[in-house]
C-alpha cells in the first residue's frame, strides 16, 4: 500500500526504516514499532529534525512531559510527543521513565529549589506548564528533582479561563524558532500552551493549528478578545479589538502591538497579510 496523501511527516512518524505501528494498515515500511512511553527528565529539551544537536529545532518538550519512542539509536530517542503527536528526535539521556505528573507550572517561570526554603540554591528553573510528580507540604511541592513553592503550581487538570491570560504571562519572553516556553517562545508555541493550559488540543505549527481551531469569522467583522489572527506563517491572539498579542522575530520577543502596523509592516512582501481570522467556541 503507497503512502496517503494525507500523509504529513511532522505528525506521521515513518521513516525509510521503520514506522509507528499505528501505521500499518496506512503507510507501508519494512518494520513497524510499538511505542514506549517515556517522560522528559530535563527542564527541557529541543524536539530535533534529526538526530544531531546542529539539526534544527522543530519543537520544544518540557519537563515531565510524555515522549512516546519507537527507536533508539546512537544516544538518539526517534518518536512523538504526546500531547500534540509532534515526530523527532530527543536526546536519550533526557528521558526518564514514564511519570503520571501530579502538578504543572502556573507561572511564567519557576524555581525548583534543593530544600523547601526559598533561600536555597536552585536546582534547575522551570517553565510554564512544566510538569511535576510529588505532593504538597506546607508551602512547597515535594517532587525528586526538588522543591517547587506552591504558589507556582496547580493541579492537573485544572484549565485556565482565559488564554489570552496565560499568553500574556509570557510578555517579553524572547522569540526562539522551535521553543514553548523555556528560554523563549515563538509565534505557534505560544498559542499551543495557552489554549493546552486552557484546556483545549491544539496542534503545533500554525498551518496546522489554522486548519483546526475555531471558525473563520467574516471580513470586517470587530475582533474581539481571543480571536487567532492567522499570516502566512505566523500567529496571534487578539488581546483586544485592535492589539495582537504575538511572538514575533521582527521584536525578538512576545510582545502586544496595534494588528494594523503588524500588517502595514507585511504588506510590502504579502499582498494580503491576513490570511483568515478565526474565533474559537465560546
């Protein structure tokens, strides 16, 4: 049986040699792979194309976060992220043994101290729905890797209201191709762990995340709050009826601006900036 047409090798782990055993009945390859899920046990890690450090950055995993491998190899981890199906490559010294999280990261950032004592040194800082395994004493979560205070977790399971919110804790965190949070962020990681920590799937890049979020609203209908502005390549939240709240390589940062210098800035290069405007279920 010939690949689908459908087939797309950003969410469809196949390669040459072997594919997820999922599959089968679908993609044709000379061995297929039952998945293992394993937890990431570093604050975070790359999500590689291929499997050297060089290879660029087609994704970020947190801390905690489930990576399903089919493939091991040279200190290399082949397979998909678990919570949007995301395929490359981590290195295999940062996974650990799969862990159900109890807790994740509710701040834009948190230290992971040595001792339940906010004078201690830090262990390692964690990002934004970052996920952990422990219980609470007094005023920290009690997990392996250190101490968390309590004021920077919530349990799992809990959803955040409002999105726009949670991307708004991320203002001023610096642009980085690939990244979801730690050490920076760019445009479609952005929109992913807000709506995720809200609550709602959403798919990794920002072609994939226009084709499934939301209903297109017509031309000159007023934005509201919350709206996703889609360009070609690009994404953001409306923060209200005119700014767009976006991470952005031309600012180097998250940052909120008026969308019509976002555009007047895109037309000399794209006849029509907007490719559609897209409102999610309220």
């Amino acid at each position: 049986m010939g690949r689908s047409r459908l087939f797309d090798s950003r969410t469809h782990a196949v390669r040459k040699d072997v594919a997820d055993i999922a599959l089968a009945g679908s993609i044709f390859a000379p061995h297929y792979a039952r998945p293992e899920m394993r937890s990431i046990s570093v604050a975070s890690c790359p999500l590689h194309t291929a499997p050297q450090q060089e290879a660029p950055a087609g994704s970020q995993l947190l801390l905690g976060e489930d990576f399903y491998v089919l493939d091991i190899a040279g200190g290399w981890a082949w397979g998909y992220c678990g919570h949007d199906h995301y395929v490359g490559y981590v290195p295999e010294e940062a996974l650990g043994a799969a862990k159900e999280a109890t807790h994740f990261i509710s701040a834009s950032a948190a230290p992971l101290f040595s001792a339940a004592d906010i004078k201690s040194s830090v262990n390692m800082t964690l990002s934004l729905g970052a996920r952990l395994t422990g219980a609470i004493e007094g005023d920290f979560l009690i997990t392996e890797q250190g101490y968390v205070h309590r004021r920077h977790v919530a349990p799992m399971g809990t959803a955040f209201s409002d999105p726009v919110a949670t991307a708004e804790r991320l203002i001023g965190a610096p642009y980085l191709w690939g990244g979801r949070g730690a050490g920076g962020v760019d445009c479609s990681g952005l929109v992913q762990i807000a709506l995720e920590l809200s609550g709602i799937q959403c798919p990794r890049d920002s072609d994939q995340q226009r084709a499934e979020l939301g209903a297109q609203i017509a031309s000159g209908e007023p934005l509201r709050r919350g709206d996703l502005v889609f360009f070609s390549g690009h994404v953001g939240f409306m923060a209200d009826e005119s700014q767009l709240l976006h991470a952005n390589a031309w600012w180097m940062a998250v940052v909120a601006e008026p969308l019509n210098d976002v555009v007047d800035r895109l037309r000399p290069v794209h006849n029509q900036p907007i490719l559609s405007i897209h409102r999610l279920a309220a």
